[in-house]
C-alpha cells in the first residue's frame, strides 16, 4: 500500500469560468460542462492536458482533456498538478465518491473547499506514470474497439441506403449503365425499371407488406433479469439497449431488440450470436418464408420515428400496431445476399461489445487496487 497525502497537496483545484451562450464564438476549442463537451468557442482558458470534475449538476465524473480547453464555471479544474501525472491524476480522482461530498441543495454541488482533506495515494512518479499506461491502454482498446464498431455500422447504412433507400442499382440500369461495384450476379437481381406503389415509386416486382408477415415479432423474455449478470457470457438488452451479459442465453440467431418502452421507445439494436432481452422490449425474429431479412429489416426500423407509438408522458409500442407497419420488401434472394454480406460485420460487432464488456469490468477491478497500492506491479514494469 502507498503512503497517503491529501487532495490538496496532490492538486490544485480551481472554479471553471463563466462562458454564456452569446459570447461564444464558434472556434475548435471544446467547451467543457460538468457533464462533459458542451460547445465549442475560439479561445482556451486552460493548457492541455487538463483533469476536470463536475462541480454542479453533475458532480464529480472525472474528465481527461486532451485538447486545450474552456472549461465552464459547472466544474472544477487541475489548475496546478503538482508535477503529478496528469493521466493518473485523472485515474486517480476517477477512485473518489465525490457525491458523497454534494453541498447542494435542489442542485448537487461540489465545494472545494470541502475536498482538501481527502486522502490520495503518494505515488512516485514512475510509478504514476506506469499505472497510467496500464489504465489509458485498456481504455485506448475499449474506445478503438467503439470506433471500428461504428465503422463496420456506417458501412452497413452506406450499403442499405444505396440498395434500398436511394435504388442506386436500379437507376444505373435505367440509364443503361453497370451499378457501381457490384458484381454481375448480384447485379442481376435488381430490376431495371419502377413501379406505382402505395409507398410510391419502388423497384418492379418488389413489394409492400406488413411487418408481421415478414417477421416474427413478440414480447421479449420477461424471465431474464439483470440479477443474473456475470463478467461473461452472452448479451443482454433492455429498453436501454446492450445492458451487461447473462450466464445463459435464450436465442442463437440473428434478431433485433426494440426498446417497447419510457424515454428510448423506438431504439432499436441487432443481436447476433448468442444473446437475451428481458421485459420491456419486443423482439423480432427471422419467420421460415424470408430466412434472411433480419438484417434488411433492422436498418429499415432504426429510426425510432419508425414506428407507432402510443402515450406521450409514457411512450408505447404495442405487437399489434407493429404487425401492421407496412414496409417495401425486395425478393428473397436480394435480401438473402444483402444478408450474407453485413451480417458478418453485425457478428464483428456484437464480439466487440462483448470485448468491451469484459474490458471494462477489467478496468474497473483493477482501478483502485493500483492507485492504492494493494495491487504490486513488477519492477521490470515500471516506466524508465
């Protein structure tokens, strides 16, 4: 275990600045809040990196800023680091229940003066700066694991969108021309001419049908709760979305996940592999007639202005009123090599989020017993 200092003698603690909405000046300069970036302004008050506590509103949540900044007068900032890492500063506060701490009435609030006395870990600076690499590398994986999520997303849209949305292969072989990219097969299996719908002009020989004949679409497993969660296993959703993993699971197949329910009535998230969804969300699964339109029907249900709501204090969405949503359905064999060529990149993400699950739970099992000490780390470790 590490020696003890106090919060005041390991930083520097100082009110953010006043900033209103009419004095800012659209710049590249991030605008920090107590809950995090808030705008954008031309000039910067601090120096990166910079550490940053909520101060009201949302107290505590420990920022790292990378970039110079502006940090507004809800937080609290590093204005002196004492020549203390700033990465394990940041890790560091990241171990204290500043809610514990609220001076606040209505409104939490941090009083610094209230902070002065708490105890840090002493911790020498190579030390700090080992434990900082530990820390910012499991969350460098986590964030990278986000953004290649997020691509192997946008390609998938990118995809749906010019088949199904904007009829790209269908247009080019009006003009007479080979669509972009695509092989000749795959080609072959969009039509070269539009036709009158009720949902207006679709691609000939498509049609428009209702949800449930091309779907199965029920309530989720009201049986599956979060007090079963472990540090793995299989993905779980909620009306909120991805919410932590079961020992067990209940489906082995694509599907999608529609929060029913409350604030996020409409969201929607497509499971793959092995996974659950608990009460409060209506799940839809392939039916034996289009084995393959899970994916196809998840990108045409992702705006939650999709579908029929119910309710305004407490949004709704009810099986029945979901059933009949009529959608434009393209033939079989379309939808069967649309699936074959996102659905893999679905499964790479859904094996991410199970990634990061676990990541996260490392992180965060790890976190304090460094910054204290309990956890020894070799010497060969440590940074030169």
């Amino acid at each position: 275990m590490f020696n003890l200092t106090t919060l005041d003698k390991f930083v520097t603690l100082q009110r953010g600045f006043d900033l209103p909405a009419q004095n800012r000046i659209m710049g590249v300069i991030p605008i920090i809040a107590s809950n995090g970036l808030t705008g954008f302004h031309n000039v910067s008050k601090v120096l990166a990196p910079g550490v940053v506590l909520g101060r009201s509103g949302s107290v505590g949540n420990p920022q790292l800023i990378k970039d110079d900044f502006w940090p507004l007068n809800t937080t609290l900032f590093v204005k002196d680091f004492h020549g203390n890492n700033p990465t394990f500063v940041y890790y560091a506060l990241k171990t204290i229940d500043f809610k514990s701490f609220d001076a606040g009435g209505t409104v939490p609030t941090l009083n610094r003066n209230h902070l002065t006395q708490i105890a840090i870990p002493e911790v020498h600076p190579k030390m700090q700066t080992t434990i900082a690499g530990i820390l910012s590398n499991l969350d460098k994986k986590i964030e990278t694991n986000k953004q290649l999520s997020k691509t192997l997303e946008d390609i998938a849209q990118t995809i749906f969108k010019s088949w199904f949305i904007d009829f790209d292969p269908v247009k080019a072989k009006m003009a007479g021309q080979k669509p972009v990219g695509m092989d000749a097969a795959t080609a072959a299996l969009f039509p070269d001419f539009m036709e009158d719908s009720e949902l207006g002009l679709i691609p000939k020989g498509w049609e428009v049908r209702p949800l449930g004949e091309i779907v199965d679409l029920t309530w989720g497993d009201a049986k599956t709760t979060k007090a079963s969660y472990v540090s793995m296993g299989y993905l779980a959703y909620s009306a909120k979305g991805q919410d932590g993993v079961l020992p067990t699971y209940k489906y082995d197949q694509v599907g999608i996940v529609l929060s029913a329910i409350g604030a996020g009535c409409g969201k929607t998230w497509l499971a793959t592999g092995k996974w659950s969804c608990i009460k409060n969300t209506i799940r839809l699964l392939e039916k034996a007639e289009y084995p393959d339109a899970i994916p196809y029907v998840y990108l045409v249900t992702a705006n939650p202005d999709f579908w029929p709501k119910r309710g305004s204090a407490q949004p709704f969405i009810g099986q029945e009123d979901s059933r009949g949503v009529r959608i434009i359905v393209p033939n079989r064999n379309l939808l069967d090599v649309f699936a074959q060529v996102v659905t893999p990149m679905y499964e790479q993400v859904s094996q991410l989020k199970l990634e990061n699950v676990s990541l996260e739970k490392i992180r965060n099992q790890i976190l304090g017993p460094l910054i204290s000490g309990e956890l020894q780390i070799p010497e060969a470790m440590l940074a030169s």
